[in-house]
C-alpha cells in the first residue's frame, strides 16, 4: 500500500489478469474505489512509458486514414474551401496554443491529422475530374493505344480517345476495351474501329466492390467492348510525356512477357513472366483459383514480397561488387551507395511493372526503408511505415479504401510489431559466428551441409511467423472483401515463399541482366521448374479439404472495429496493447451476427437471387454477367461457382419473367413485360422489375425509378414478417463517381442494358 492505497507496482508484476488478486492480498477486501484507482495509475504509467517511446506519433496515420474514410462515406461532394479552412483552422489553433496542457495539444493534433486525409482526398477527386459516360453508346471510335494486355482470348486496351461519335461534347478522357483474337496490335497505335461502351458500373451489391470509383480516379469514363475490326492509321504526334512513358513501358512489358512465356510455356510461363513484369493475362481461369485457394495469390501481382526482393538483389548485387574493388570498402560508405542503387532500381522497377497500386505503396516503403539506411537509421520500425501511409495519403488517398493498401499495411504492421521486440541487429552475433562459436566450444567447427541446414531451419522458423502473423493481421480485410479465407494459406505461403526468394526471383533478375547477351533462355528455364514446383504445391494445397472457406459479408462496422483493434495491438509497445483484444473480440461477434439478404436485385432489375426453401441462392433473370453472380454468392458464404447447374435452378423462368418461393412460402416475381405487371401485383408479394410499377401495386416492388436511384439493392428479413431495404447508394447520394441520376422517360419496349463488366478485378485499375 502506498498512503493508505494499492501500489500500482502489482501491475507490472502481476499484468491486467494479477491484478484483482494483488489487490485482495493487500487490502484484503475489494473495494471499487481503490481498484479504479490502481487501473487509472497502471493507465497513466504506461501511457506515459508509451509517450517517452513517442508512439503516440504513430496514431496520426490512421487518423489521416480515418478523414479520408469519412470523405468517401459522405453523400455529397464537398467544396474544397471547407477542409482546407477546416485544416488551417486547427494549424493555427495548434500554434496559438502551442503551451496548452498536453491533453489539448493532443486532441488538436489528431483532430489535423483527420482533417488533412479530408482535406488530400478532396483535392484529389478534384485533380482526377474528367468526363464520364452518361448512357450506352455505340459508335466508331479514333484513339490511341496507351496499354495492352493480352490473354487467351484476346485483350484488353486501355486508350486515349480523340473523337467518338459526333454528338458527344465532354469526350472522356480514358475508354477501357475488352477485344476478341489478337490483331496486330501494340501500346502507341493509333487505331479506329467500332464500338460499345457504357458508364463504369456502380456496386453489384450493397457494400460490394465500387468499379465505378476506382475508374474514376484511373479517370477512365467508360467500358466497353469492340464490335469490329480495328484498323491501324498512321502515326500522330505525342505531345503528352506522360502517353509516350506509358506506350513505352508497355510495349517493354509486354515484349519481355511473350518472351518468358515463350521460354517456358504453359501455365509455369505465365506464371513466372507475371512474378516479373506484373501482366497476369496469360494466367488461365483455373489457375488463379489454385492459387487463390493455396493463398498465394498474391505473389503474382507485383507488390511488397516482389519490390523488397528486387530492391533488395540490387543492394547486395552493387554492395558485393564494391567489395571487390580492392580500398572502396574502406575508403567510402558503399553501404550507402548501396542502399541509393537499391532506391534507383525499385524505382526503375516500379515504372516497369506498370505502377499500379499495390506497386506503388510497396515502393514507397521499400524508399523509406532504404533511405533510412541512407541516413544511417534503422531501417524497419513502425515509424518508416507511418511515413509510408503519410505519403500514400498525400499522393494516392482513394487506395486506402482498397483491399491492397488494407491487407499490405495491415501484415506489415504486424510483422514490424512482432520483430520489434527483438534486440537489435547489432546486439545479435549473426548465425554463422554464433554456431562457429559454439563449435569451436564443443569441438571441430560444424561442416557446409549441417550450417546449411540449420540455416534452412532458422529460415523456415521465420517464414512460418511471418506467414501465421500476416494471415492473422489481413484475415478480416479479406472477409470484408472477398468473403474467403484460406486456413492452409500458412502451409502455401511456408511452401512456396522460398521458391520465389532463393529460385525465381533470382533467376528472374539474373535473366533480365542476360538478355543483351543472348544467354537468358536457362535462366528462363530455371525459373519456369521454379514455377513448375509452385503450382505443385498451390494445386497440392488448394485440393485439399477445407482449404478455401467462405464467409458471408461482414459489416463496415465490424470490419472498422476489428481494424481499431489491431492498431491498438501493434502501435502500443507496452502492456497496453493487449486491451486491443477487446475490440477484436467485439468485431469477430459483429461479424459472426450479421443478417443475410433474402433477395439481392442488380441495378438495373433485369436480374436477382432470391433465398429459396433450401436456403441457398438461386439466380434467375437475364443480363447478370458471372462477376456479378460470383459477388452475390460470395457475399453469402456459398462456395459454388456461378456455372454451378444449381445456381439457376428452382424458380420457374421464361422468357417474359420468372417466379420463384422464398423460404417461408411467399411469392416472387421478376416482370420483364410491362403488360404482366397488374396481374403479377395481385398474385405476388415481391415484384422486381425494369418497369415502372403501378400506383396501385400492393406488393414489395422494386421497379425502375428505385434502382435508378438506390443502384442494386438487397431485402434483408426484419424479423416482423417484412423487409428492410438496403441500397447501394442512398437516395441523396451525389458524387463524381456516382452522379444521382436524372429522371428519364420510361420506355415500355426497351429494358435497361446490362453494363456489368466480366470481371473488373482480373486487371487492376492504375490510378493516375
């Protein structure tokens, strides 16, 4: 005891769990005062300890994070003036009361920070305005290739147009075309053909993935397909430095991805030329979910992993050659000039893999950590990754809404959490002196084969943490987008993490570095059994039980609380950070208690999935692509495929509508001609259709005027026998993106076309 209260030492002796028991060995009895006071003692110790680690500093990023969450959740676009005002307003305070008590100073700081992620995010949409599709259209086009990826059955093109059709006034600046077979096409043709193109398409479902937005920000203004043949006219001049890069970049892509999958052929080809040039086309539809299902994904898209192994081969590749040069080593840091080439080259790299987004934040960090090795730093720590999201925010704030900036930061944090706790490098002898040393203690020094060995294990230990403390940190961002998680993800990624670091990689880099001299071919060869082993081992793991399960969608809520808990447990470096379990526990029960739509309708009432007496989704109606059926299903935790024959089967279907019971007997209709609506409005109880209903209607119905205005929309049961209705939008939504849409004349002979893409996430999005 200490003045007659609890010593707050017992805390630290005895942690969060102890400390009831170290009060009733001192006091005796409990007594709720005296309890509240050691909590708010041990609260104030060990903020304190955090404050002289300066940890506090680390909470700005995901508070800028925060301000450019609530941008984007806003209803309508706001002006710039505000947040900058807003912004400028709380500097000044800041500097005004700049000897106010900490807790002031405090509240004033993080309030700046959210208001600067507002603030960047508004400035961004305003950078990124470009004109966008209103309605279909088809038309002859005259543009400029700027990419190109090509796949198995054709390509897709990413263009500049210069005049489509001669009633268009605001022509958009990019158009993104899908093309069948493969003329002789290349990035900067100038080229005419016919097309059809639509509005990039707003979410397949509530919460769903937002094509629309992300196009926006690529200031893509519309999607289509090609209709004919393309005709190649003759060059113009380029006056935008930014196109000719681009046409640059591209055509060297893609030369140098024919060419591995050239070397190497089939699957392994296309595998090992996406590890290097980021174009993951030639990889085939079955393929991908082998590599989905094993969890390893990720390695084909060009990102953290990819970026530090380049970065990092540079570094050693120009460090070890000024080794060699007799006097350098002495006489000069090459460590440094090391760690600059090794800047240079991400860069470098960057550029050529495309710089789409998940590139973009590896090499921002990957800059960071050289460059605190630069500067004679420590390289990883939480504070470079704090500056990396700073900088992310600044450039690129749409990316934090998106899966790659969540799941990358996310796995990095923790991982830097994890090591942190570690002494050190300095402080550790590295593994060869340490068991040289111990051998000289025990007896002859061990041989090659046993250091080698002990190496590979010591090696194996860490993929398998970092793999375990990646999947942990990412799992609720993966539920939250893709509704799937991979628990034998840490047996793929253990498998085959080090194929790519000691095998493909290398040789990859090796084999770029021998193509001047005609003698990259083996190299090729050798990354392709590299390749070879890692499919073994994806269709290995993918194969077996249960190593793909589906969840059904969790709510932003859930997801953001889940998401505060982790930042709570990997920013704080004290005992604080395990009061982050709590808010985990609650996400994880937010998540596991959500209620499942009955009934999910496409935005433009041509189709549905309605639950049926099974309580599995059934689709029915015409026009929803396989993208947009897979998001539905996956949304509600089904694992089938949208080719599943059950999918489509039990409501009953023509070619006028279809009808089908739902789980507790009622009726649904989906009325796809106008003169079957009275009579569907007195049998059904729910209607769906791309019609305007009749006043007179008495059931449920989601007609044109309120999909128009709501986009797709889910029936969630209330328990009360109805429906609540959740929207895509809200019916005041009005943003650049997303334009609250204009009344039109309903046409009773014309259905609404279908604008949805096959699949928008195949090929990221490059922001620009």
């Amino acid at each position: 005891m200490q003045n007659g209260r609890p010593d707050p030492s017992i805390w630290r002796a005895s942690g969060a769990v102890g400390v009831l028991s170290g009060l009733r060995d001192q006091v005796g009895t409990f007594r709720l005062g005296e309890i509240f006071q050691t909590l708010r003692l041990a609260w104030v110790e060990l903020f304190e300890a955090e404050m002289a680690a300066r940890r506090p500093f680390l909470w700005l990023a995901p508070l800028s994070m925060g301000g450019v969450l609530v941008y984007f959740v806003a209803d309508e676009e706001p002006t710039v003036w505000a947040p900058l005002g807003l912004s400028f307003g709380l500097l000044t305070a800041l500097v005004l009361f700049r000897n106010a008590r900490s807790g002031f100073r405090f509240v004033v700081i993080g309030l700046l920070a959210i208001a600067l992620g507002f603030t960047s995010a508004t400035l961004r949409t305003a950078r990124s305005d470009a004109p966008i599709l209103q309605d279909s259209a088809i038309g002859r086009v005259d543009a400029v290739i700027e990419t190109i990826d090509w796949n198995a059955k054709g390509a897709r093109l990413l263009v500049r147009p210069l005049a489509f059709r001669n009633d268009m006034v605001d022509l958009p600046f990019r158009f993104r075309l899908t093309l069948k077979g493969r003329p002789a096409l290349a990035a900067g043709d100038h080229i005419a053909t016919t097309i059809r193109v639509t509005p990039p398409p707003v979410p397949a479902r509530p919460g769903g993935y937002d094509f629309a937005r992300d196009a926006y920000f690529a200031r893509i203004g519309a999607v289509g397909s090609i209709l004919g043949a393309v005709k190649v006219l003759s060059p113009i001049e380029q006056k935008d430095w930014r196109l000719t890069v681009n046409v640059t970049v591209d055509r060297m892509r893609n030369a140098l991805t024919d060419r591995i999958v050239h070397a190497i052929g089939g699957q392994s080809g296309a595998v090992a030329a996406a590890l290097i040039t980021g174009k993951r086309g030639y990889i085939s539809d079955e393929t991908n979910e082998i590599l989905r299902a094993a969890g390893i994904y990720h390695v084909v898209s060009i990102s953290g992993l990819h970026m530090v192994l380049a970065a990092g081969m540079v570094f050693f590749f120009v460090r070890g050659i000024c080794v060699l040069v007799p006097g350098m080593a002495l006489r000069y840091p090459i460590k440094q000039g090391a760690a600059f080439a090794a800047m240079l080259g991400a860069t470098a790299y960057d550029i050529f893999a495309g710089s789409e987004v998940a590139t973009e934040r590896s090499l921002v960090m990957t800059l960071i950590l050289f460059g605190a090795i630069l500067v004679g730093r420590r390289a990883l720590s939480m504070r470079n990754l704090a500056f990396a999201a700073f900088v992310i925010v600044a450039i690129e704030p749409e990316t934090v809404m998106g899966p790659s900036f969540q799941m990358s930061f996310a796995a990095v944090a923790a991982l830097i959490a994890a090591f942190e706790r570690l002494p050190p490098a300095s402080d550790r002898l590295p593994a060869f002196l340490s068991t040289a040393s111990k051998g000289i203690a025990d007896g002859p020094p061990p041989g090659v084969m046993l250091r080698a060995g002990r190496w590979l294990v010591r090696h194996g230990k860490v993929v398998i943490l970092t793999t375990l403390l990646a999947e942990m940190a990412t799992g609720p961002f993966a539920a939250f987008h893709f509704q799937r998680f991979q628990p034998l993800g840490l047996i793929g990624n253990a498998l085959a993490i080090p194929l790519i670091e000691l095998a493909a990689m290398p040789a990859g880099f090796i084999g770029v570095l021998a193509i001047p001299f005609g003698l990259d071919g083996p190299l090729w060869r050798f990354m392709g059994l590299s390749a070879d082993l890692m499919l073994y081992v994806s269709r290995w793991v993918a194969l077996t039980p249960y190593a793909t399960r589906a969840v059904p969608a969790i709510s932003l809520a859930a997801v953001l609380t889940l998401a505060f808990g982790l930042l709570w447990l990997t920013l704080w470096s004290t005992r604080l950070r395990w009061i982050g379990l709590l808010p985990i526990a609650a996400g994880f029960l937010m998540g596991s208690t959500g209620i499942r739509p009955d009934i999910v309708v496409a935005r433009d009432g041509l189709s549905l999935a309605a639950r049926g007496p099974d309580g599995r989704l059934a689709v029915m109606g015409k026009g929803a692509s396989e993208f947009v059926v897979a998001q539905w299903l996956q949304a509600d935790g089904d694992l089938r495929q949208p080719s599943d024959p059950s999918v489509k089967s039990g409501p009953l279907c023509n070619a006028t509508g279809c009808i089908a019971k739902l789980g507790d007997g009622r009726i649904l209709t989906l009325t796809l001609q106008m003169q079957d609506l009275v009579e569907d409005c007195k049998a059904a109880t729910v209607i769906v259709t791309p019609f305007d209903a009749p006043d007179e209607c008495v059931a449920l119905t989601i007609d044109r005027s309120l999909s128009a205005e709501r986009g797709s929309i889910e029936l969630l049961p209330n328990g009360k026998g109805g429906f609540d209705l959740r929207g895509a939008r809200q019916a005041s939504y009005d943003r650049p993106w997303s334009p609250k849409p204009k009344p039109k004349p309903n046409n009773h002979n014309e259905d609404s076309p279908n604008t949805e893409p096959d699949d928008p996430t195949r090929e990221p999005i490059t922001p620009r």
